[in-house]
C-alpha cells in the first residue's frame, strides 16, 4: 500500500470513529459515560501515538534540533488555541441553554 493510499484509510477511519461517537453520544446520551472522564483518556492515548509515531519516524526525529523551537512554538499555539477555543465554545453553550 503506498503512503497517500495509507494516509486516506487512516484518515477515513478517523473520521469514521468521530462521527460514530458524535451520533451515539447525540442519540444514546449514555450515562455511564463520564465527560471528563473519557475525553482525559482520549487525550492520552492520543498523545501517546503523537508520540510513537514521532520516534518512529527517524527523517522527523533527527531533524527535532534543527526545527525546535518552532516545533515548540507550534505545540505551545495549539494548546493555547485548542483551550481558547473550548472555553468560548463553553461558554457560548452555556449562554444558549439560560435563553
């Protein structure tokens, strides 16, 4: 299989994965399920295969010290902005459901 026929299946397959969460958590409302509770191990398992799949990757891994402090750069403007964006998302949800 060659690299772009992978990258389209494992896209897919996320995509996949998301919307099928997205409809049973919006038809299903399972109650068992902990908010926090899942999205802390999601974030783990999802940090944890970010970062296999950076050591196992050797092209990437030697060139860290050469783009480091953009790598970082980066990573530091996506935390920020992935937190930013939860909490107005949150707190425009919270103003919609007091109207």
């Amino acid at each position: 299989m060659n690299e772009s026929r992978c990258s389209t299946v494992v896209f897919t397959g996320i995509l996949v994965a998301f919307i099928a969460g997205l409809w049973i958590g919006y038809k299903r409302r399972p109650t068992f399920l902990k908010k926090y509770k899942v999205v802390f191990w999601i974030t783990l398992m999802l940090l944890f295969l970010m970062g296999y799949e950076t050591g196992s990757n050797a092209e990437l891994f030697e060139s860290l010290p050469r783009i480091g402090w953009w790598a970082l750069v980066i990573a530091v403007s996506g935390v920020t902005g992935g937190f930013l964006f939860v909490f107005l998302f949150e707190q425009a949800m919270k103003k919609r459901k007091s109207l």
